[in-house]
C-alpha cells in the first residue's frame, strides 16, 4: 500500500511531464505522447511484483511455474488480439489488462502458498 503513495504521484507526474519531455527531446514524436502516457499507467501494478518476489524467496518453483508459463501465455494472447482489433491503442490496452490479470494471479499464488 505504501508503494502505491510512491507510484500514483510518479505516475501523475509523468503525465504532466511528458508533453514537455517529448517537446525537448522528440519534436517529430509530439503524436506518440498520449500512447506514453497511457502506457505509464503499467506502474499502477509494480507492487504485485512484492508477490512474486516472495515466492522466489520461499522457493515455491511450481507455483512460479505456473505464474510464468501463465503470463507469458495471457500477455501473448492479449496483447495480439488487442493489436489486431485495435492498433497501437490496443497492443498498450494488452499490457495493461495483462498486468492486472497478472496481478490477480499473483495474489491468489502468493495468498495460497503454504
């Protein structure tokens, strides 16, 4: 939770920041901002990372297995269905539900985990 007070103000920055980065450092890529922008939003799950970690540490490698071979197989589907349907927009919008299915996921090894 106190990730979360670190991350949400990280994130809110960026969003004001990026147009004047890009405008700096990338003229030509002004159109590409908001995709930056959205794709940010990807930091709202780093603390489900915690999760992960913990299971390394407990040495619970079927779980992780699992966790793994999961991810990749929701990241992939995801991510190539919403770029198909929808374009860039999509491909951003297949990271972000992958990291909240993946987050989900997590929870539910980690909370499990004798």
């Amino acid at each position: 939770l106190l990730l979360y007070i670190l991350i949400i103000p990280a994130i809110l920055l960026y969003w004001f920041l990026a147009p004047i980065f890009f405008k700096i450092l990338y003229p030509q890529y002004l159109e590409f901002v908001f995709y930056s922008q959205l794709f940010s939003l990807q930091l709202i799950w780093l603390p489900a990372n915690l999760f992960h970690t913990s299971l390394v540490a407990h040495g619970a490698k079927r779980k992780l297995y699992i966790f793994e071979i999961t991810s990749a197989i929701v990241r992939i589907t995801m991510v190539a269905l919403l770029l198909y349907l929808f374009g860039i927009i999509g491909a951003i919008l297949g990271y972000l539900l992958t990291g909240f299915i993946v987050s989900i996921i997590l929870a539910l090894l980690f909370f499990n985990h004798k």
